[in-house]
C-alpha cells in the first residue's frame, strides 16, 4: 500500500476540529507532495483521550481514511507487547 501517513499529536482529548485541520493536512499532502502512482494519504490522530461516540460522529461523513487512537505516556512491557504480537501474527 503505497501512500502518504500523516501523524498528528494531540497533547489533550478529541476534539471534532482536530479533524478539520488533519484532512487541511492530508489535502495539501495529496496535492503538493504525492507522486502520481501512490494512493491517497491516510491521517493517523492521536490524541491523550477520546470519547468513542464523540470520534464516531466526527468521523461518520469524513471522506478520508483517518484513524483516531489514544496514546499512553509509558510503554507497556516488552513480554506483554510480544505476546501481543504472536497474537497479531496468528490471526
């Protein structure tokens, strides 16, 4: 999958006009910088915290692929994180 990612962080919760200024970014990225072979770019958000339902909303008539995730200030332990990920790998 070809295409363009942009990362926005978000210091506090979702907001809904986070997502006005991350689609502003994947515009000017589809038009100014993707080479013609290369698929739409795709907005990851992340943000502290964020309400489900809010993001739901937000997210119902967005004509971009756009995800909205939480972050955690501390990495989880490593064992965790590659169970985890054997777990991935299975599926």
């Amino acid at each position: 999958m070809q295409c363009l990612v942009a990362f926005e962080l978000k210091m506090g919760s979702f907001k809904p006009e986070h997502l006005g200024q991350l689609n502003f970014y994947l515009e000017a990225l589809d038009r100014d910088v993707k080479k013609p072979h290369e698929n739409p770019s795709i907005g990851i958000l992340l943000c502290k915290d964020k309400d489900n339902e809010v993001v739901e909303y937000a997210l119902s008539r967005s004509l971009s692929p756009t995800m909205v995730a939480e972050y955690k200030l501390c990495l989880p332990d490593k064992k965790l994180l590659q169970q985890k990920m054997r777990e991935i790998e299975a599926e």
